[in-house]
C-alpha cells in the first residue's frame, strides 16, 4: 500500500470555510491515502516567532516555510494555500516529483494589476509571485528554512526562494494543470479528466468572501456545490 501523501494547507481564520472544502475536495479525487495538515500559527509555538506584518495578507504568508522542518527535513511534502480547490487527482501531482529539484513549483509570470485584494489587503509586486503559492518539497534539500532563518529573513527572500542557490535548483510544474489563477490566466473550466485545470486558486479572492462570490463564474458554482456536497455528508 501507497503512504499517505504529506500535504499541508496554509490556514488563516478567515478563510475557515475554503479550508474546510479544499481538504474535502482532496479527499474526494485522490486516488491514494493522504496526510492532511494545516498550519495554524498558534499550534507552532516555539517554531514560529513572527510578528504579523500589514502586508500579510494570510496568516501563513510565511509559516509555509516551515513544511521541511515539520518533515524533519526528510523525503517530500506539498504545501498549497487553502484558497484552492482541488478537481483532479493530488496523486497525480506527487508522481512529478523530481530528485533533480529541491523545489518544483508553478513558474507564473504574474505581474498583478490591482492594488487591493481580498479583505482589503494589499496588493504586493515581486518576483516569482504566487511560486510559493503550491509547492513541492524535497525536504532534505532544504534544510537553510531552519525555524531561525525563517522567523528573521524578510517575506521577499522567502518567497523569492532566495534560500536555494540557484533557479537551477527549481523544476516547474505543468502550467496548465496545477494552481491556475482564477481571474488572472485564460479560463479553464473543463473536467480535470478532459484536460482542464486539476487544482484552482482563487488568488484575489474567492467564493467564501461576500464581494467575490462569482469569482471564477462557473469555478465559483463549482465550489459551492462542493461545499454544499461536503456539508450535506457532514450534517
């Protein structure tokens, strides 16, 4: 038997309920057992010492760094955003795994246009946006994301993967599969088993916010009638 695939959502209050539906959606596609865990701040006592800076936009803009640590920096982990839902099979982005790479991740080009997001949080420009929005870990070849390094360095050297010594270090993950940005890249709406994406990020804001709630258009009816299937097996 397969083990469970490590996966850990970024967690932020506000967002309890995209949580809730993302980890169903896993749930529900994966074809093998999966490891879920998200990174609540609070639980990280003595891990994570950071103070919130106003230009976090989520509470784990940079505890995702800590995924190596919580593997004790052994075999792989994914980490997502919890603004995502899954419509494909997460196995089938654990088979990409290269050992070539210490990371693999999405290689946006995204230059954002606005300069507000969700909940009136701030809009931020940088290189490799939204890289580290889905990643791949080959944790024993990131052991520099120490609890101490990632409680001092700035966001930008974090997410910029400044860490690594090199791009080369990098693999890329299909484009057109995995974490396309709603509202941001070209639609993408067809059944995951038709070649459409298998797992969507709402990156500006999704359905669960009261102002986004057609986000994504058919995207956003697709993740209301998870939530509503999750509940209704819940209830």
């Amino acid at each position: 038997m397969a083990l469970p695939i490590p996966v850990f959502i970024g967690y932020d209050p506000h967002e309890r309920a995209a949580v809730n539906v993302l980890i169903d959606s896993l749930y529900q596609h994966s074809s093998q057992p999966l490891a879920l865990t998200p990174i609540v701040a609070r639980q990280l006592e003595g891990l994570y010492r950071r103070e919130r800076d106003p230009r976090q936009s989520t509470e784990f803009s940079f505890s995702r760094f800590l995924v190596p640590c919580l593997m004790d920096y052994k075999g792989w982990a994914i980490f997502m955003d919890c603004d995502m839902l899954a419509r494909g099979d997460i196995a089938e982005l654990w088979a990409l795994r290269d050992e070539r790479y210490a990371l693999q991740c999405v290689q946006h080009d995204h230059v954002p246009r606005e300069d507000v997001k969700f909940l009136g949080a701030l809009q931020t420009r940088y290189e490799k946006k939204n890289w580290s929005s889905l990643m791949l870990f080959n944790c024993a070849r990131c052991t520099a994301l120490t609890p101490d390094f990632v409680n001092s360095v700035s966001g930008l050297q974090l997410h910029r993967m400044e860490w690594l010594a090199g791009d080369h270090e990098i693999g890329a993950l299909p484009i057109e599969r995995w974490n396309h940005l709603i509202d941001v890249q070209p639609p993408r709406p067809e059944p995951a088993s038709q070649g459409g994406a298998a797992l969507v990020h709402w990156t500006l804001g999704g359905p669960w916010f009261r102002d986004y709630r057609t986000s994504g258009g058919v995207l956003a009816a697709e993740w209301f009638a998870a939530r509503d299937e999750a509940f209704r097996l819940w209830s």
